[in-house]
DNA sequence: CGGAATCCAGTATGATACTG
DNA sequence: CAGTATCATACTGGATTCCG
C-alpha cells in the first residue's frame, strides 16, 4: 500500500469528472430547482427556464444514473413522473452552496480585474 | 430596494461562470500547480502533464484576467515569464479543495450508482 | 522560451417535429 | 405529460506551424 494520504478508491479522474459536471450549464440548477422538494418534468422546466427538453432529459437522466435524483413513474393518464433529490444530490448541493457564496462574494473583484485588464488592451 | 438577501451586485449569471470556469478541464489544475509557489510557462505545461501549448496560454490569460494569477516577465535572453497564484486564486483553490474533497468521498457510491443503472440496461 | 495563428474534430447545446 | 429522434450550430480542446 503506497496510497497513505488517500482513501481507498480514490481517482483523480473521477474528482475532476465531479468538477466538470458541477460546472456544466444545467446540472447544478437542476439540482438547486429540486433542493425544496420534488418536481415532475416540465415543472423542472418551468423552475429552470431556459432549458431545452432535450437537455433536461439528458440532465435528469444523467442525475439518476449517479444517484444524485430519484426518479418515481405514476401510470395514470397522462403519466407523471416525479423527480426528487436523494440525499447524495442534497449533500452535493451543500458543497456546491460553498462554491456559489465565493463566487458571489468575489464576482465584483473579479469584474474589476477584467476591466482593469481590457482597459490596458491585452 | 428589494434585494434583501443578497449583496449588492450579485448575479447569477456571474456566478455559474465561475462554476463553469472550475468546471472547466484545465483550470483547476493550473491554480493547484501554481499552489505552492511561482512556476514559469513551461513548468506549469509539465507539471499539469497532458496540456496543450494552446490551451495553457488559454487559461493562464483567463486566470490572469481575472485577478487569480499574476504575471511576471523578465527580459533576459531568452525571456522568462513567471506565473504567481494572487491572493483571489489561492482563495478559490482552498474553496474548490472542499468540493474536491466532497468528490473524493464520493465517487465511490456514485460508481455504485451507476454500475446498478447500466445493469438495469436504461 | 513563451507564446500567436491557423486549422480541425468532437462534444455540448438548441430548435423542431414526432410519439406513447 | 414526458419524453425520443433528427438536424443544425456553437463552443471546447488538440495538433501543427510560425514568430520575437
């Protein structure tokens, strides 16, 4: 065992997979859209505004196969089909949360140096 | 005003681009290269392993535009440049290291997760 | 050495139409 | 309602070449 400063089963590729899924466009507004309670597809939509079906059937689908959401089928008529945060999912948006009170926190330093910076025409 | 629970200037729009910067495949791991001190142009390229020529000019020019890096040339013969993580770049890193660290913890369940989706062939 | 410029492939996203 | 299928397009990232 060479692996002292590391859990077992521990891969920086997954790490940085996590990172790219927290930085795509819908994931996290999905998540952020579900955290206070199940929503059924376009009620999904409806909340996130702006996302195509087809991106939030990806999203969602994407969401289910990692555990971060619970899909629950209702064979009425027409059918309904409830999307709920699993706790793995509220336990990212937590994190997430962090991320979100630094970025919003930092965003006007941030806009400064960029017009500090195109200012002096690089 | 009705902004009562944010501060002022925040925006959204701001914040999921910064998620979407620590999203992104490179830049992460160019702030955590340059975490424990300065490194110039071809020492960052091979301590990250993998990036392009492009593609770290890139980043280096977004993070410098942002106020998360500073840039130092020297001009000797042949010229050196020396990139530094700025005070607002070591900040994100301890901030993103949280997420990171969440990621560790948890990608073993989500490969759970998955393994049992696939082999419910959806 | 530290880039800039160009070209190109793959993927992410969007619009639209159709289905059970 | 909750998707699927198809096409079009934009953006990301990689490879290569050239420059001061």
């Amino acid at each position: 065992m060479d692996m002292t400063d590391k859990p077992a089963g521990t891969d920086c590729r997954g790490v940085s997979e996590i990172l790219s899924r927290v930085g795509d466009k819908w994931t996290i507004q999905v998540v952020i859209a579900l955290r206070l309670g199940s929503l059924r597809f376009n009620g999904i939509k409806r909340e996130v505004g702006g996302i195509s079906q087809q991106m939030l059937t990806r999203t969602l689908k994407t969401l289910e196969r990692d555990g971060m959401v619970e899909r629950t089928v209702r064979h009425t008529t027409p059918p309904q089909v409830e999307y709920t945060l699993a706790p793995l999912g509220h336990s990212l948006s937590e994190t997430v949360r962090h991320l979100a009170d630094w970025a919003a926190a930092h965003q006007g330093r941030i806009k400064e140096h960029r017009s500090q910076y195109d200012a002096r025409q690089h």
